[in-house]
C-alpha cells in the first residue's frame, strides 16, 4: 500500500497505478513519483506511516511545484512584486509568489 486509505487521492492513485487508468499532468508524475519511492525499502514504509490528510498536502504542494516547473520552462516571467500575503517584496513566477505560493498579485 502506498497511499493511505484517508487520502482524497486513493481511489485515483491506485486505478493510475493498478488499473492502469493513467491519470494525465502535474498529477501523474506525482502519483508515479508516490509508486517509485514506496517501492524503495525505507522510504516506501516511512510515506506509508503518514497520516492520508498529510499525504494530500505533501501530494498537493507536488503538483503545484511540478505545474509551476512546467509553465515556468515555457515562458516564465519573474516579477519583483509586493506580495499582500506573506507582506514582503518577493519574486513572482508567472503571478505566483515564489516565498508563500500566494498567486493573488497587485
């Protein structure tokens, strides 16, 4: 088992994984990330122990991360702008504060 049975993403992950019904984007690199460490002793047993609630924010912030990667390689636009949730001039990747992931930019 991989995923924990309280995360909003274990019914996807298994059929992307088991059933082969590949799920497409940032989620899928993620999921096929979760089934190549849970198959490494270790690791696999430590992301197993992780309660499903965490699992799904750690899954998340993988997505945003892969999403921000991918459009960043195709036109990215570094802006140092004031950013209103974190209160300080940060660097925004296409609209997203780089320090908090706040994207609501004035």
């Amino acid at each position: 088992m991989s995923i924990n049975t309280g995360s909003k993403h274990y019914d996807a992950y298994y059929d992307h994984v088991l059933n082969k019904q590949k799920s497409t984007g940032a989620i899928a690199k993620v999921y096929d990330i979760i089934y190549d460490i849970s198959d490494r002793g270790g690791l696999g047993n430590e992301w197993e122990q992780i309660d499903g609630e965490i699992q799904d924010e750690i899954i998340d912030k993988w997505v945003k991360i892969i999403d921000r990667a991918e459009s960043a390689s195709e036109s990215p636009d570094y802006k140092l702008t004031f950013c209103e949730k974190c209160f300080q001039m940060t660097n925004h990747l296409n609209g997203v504060c780089q320090k908090c992931d706040n994207n609501s930019v004035k």
